[in-house]
C-alpha cells in the first residue's frame, strides 16, 4: 500500500503500538465495567465520555496546537483551563500519566524542537498538551492531531472491553464506526475556535469521576485508568 507522505503524523499519532503507555489505559471503561456496565452500556457509555471528557481535551488539544505557534506564554493558560476543567484529580493524574509517556516520546525523537521545550517547562504534562506537541513535532494539522485524538479516545475504550468482558472484535469495530457522526461534531465545534483556551468546553460526568475515584482505591484492576 502506497501512503501520502503528508499523512504520516497522522498516521503515527493514530498507531495504537506508539510506545506511550496506552495499553494501561481503558478511557475509564474499566471502572465503569467495576460499577456495574455490561458490553450493553458500552454505546452509551462511549457517547457520554465522547461529549465529556474528550470534548475537553480535544479542546485543549486544538488550544495548546495553537499556543505552541504562538510566541507568548499561552500554553500555560491552556494549562490552566484544562486543569480548571478537569476537577477530578484522579482523572487529572490519568492524563498526566499518559501524557508522560508522550512527553518521553517528544524527548527522544525531537530533543530540539521548540513543542518539547514548552511543553517541559509546564507544571504538568496532560495528554492532551503532549497530544498536540506531538502532532505539532509530526508536522499534523490541527484537524488531523482532533482527529487522532479522538480516534485513540474510542480505540482505547473499544480495545479495553474485550480484555474486561467476552465480547467479538467485530463488535468493537462497530461500536468505533457508530461515534463518527459524533467525533465530527465534536471537531468541528473545537476547529471552530482555535488558540482561546476559555472556548475550551466545560462538561463534566460526576458519574464517570465517582467510578475513577472508586477504581483508584482498588486493587482489582487491569488498567492503570
């Protein structure tokens, strides 16, 4: 098969085998399964996170791509924001874990260049900052790093349902396929207002932050998230 180069950041930002830690994360599926949701729920589940969760880092994501070609401090209030909209700290240590292993990616393959420097510098590094320098250092558009953000969300729900529940891979294609009515949505919305951390989205799920704060008291786990 014959890729356009052009393509390459995106395709590298999508590969479930980048050696960023994400097969310690379930995109909070896990915790949802130890609260009592079945593969029935998966669908609804995947919504509600999609139009929560992620659609507060994509924003962020798409804010911090913007702030990275910027020549202020912006990235710091995108920081900011997302921390401000992430008020569960459990789910604030998951990002950062994640991002972490990005952060470690950007150091090794792109010592130099100015994303991994400013994104050093921060307090934190949240998985969607980490995201967009990533995408910003694979030379992705905006579009593609929401994209690929969005697709690694689904995916990583997707693929933790069949280790925590039996279930045919077949399903799990199906159920990613059902969201991209909504991941296009979501996109737009956040390409819309690019570089303004506070149109970052403010939604929260209190019913997904009791279930990550029940699973970070437990030891009966498989995945870090």
């Amino acid at each position: 098969m014959i890729v356009d180069p052009d393509m390459a950041g995106l395709l590298i930002l999508a590969d479930p085998r980048l050696p960023v830690g994400g097969h310690t994360q379930s995109g909070g599926f896990e915790p949802a399964v130890l609260g009592g949701c079945g593969l029935a729920d998966l669908p609804d589940y995947v919504e509600v996170r999609l139009r929560t969760v992620s659609a507060v880092d994509l924003g962020t994501a798409v804010a911090a791509y913007a702030a990275l070609g910027a020549p202020s401090d912006g990235l710091a209030d995108v920081h900011a924001h997302w921390a401000a909209r992430t008020p569960s700290h459990v789910q604030r240590q998951a990002s950062e874990s994640a991002g972490s292993g990005m952060l470690r990616l950007l150091r090794r393959l792109f010592p130099h260049h100015v994303a991994t420097a400013l994104v050093s510098e921060l307090p934190t590094a949240p998985r969607p900052i980490t995201y967009a320098a990533l995408g910003r250092a694979l030379g992705a558009s905006p579009r593609e790093v929401g994209a690929a953000l969005l697709h690694d969300d689904v995916q990583a729900v997707t693929s933790a349902a069949l280790k925590l529940l039996p279930a045919d891979p077949v399903d799990a294609v199906g159920w990613a396929l059902a969201t991209r009515g909504t991941r296009a949505e979501l996109l737009s919305a956040a390409l819309a207002c690019p570089g303004r951390p506070d149109g970052i989205p403010a939604r929260s799920a209190p019913q997904l932050e009791m279930w990550a704060h029940n699973h970070d008291r437990t030891n009966r786990r498989l995945f870090r998230a």
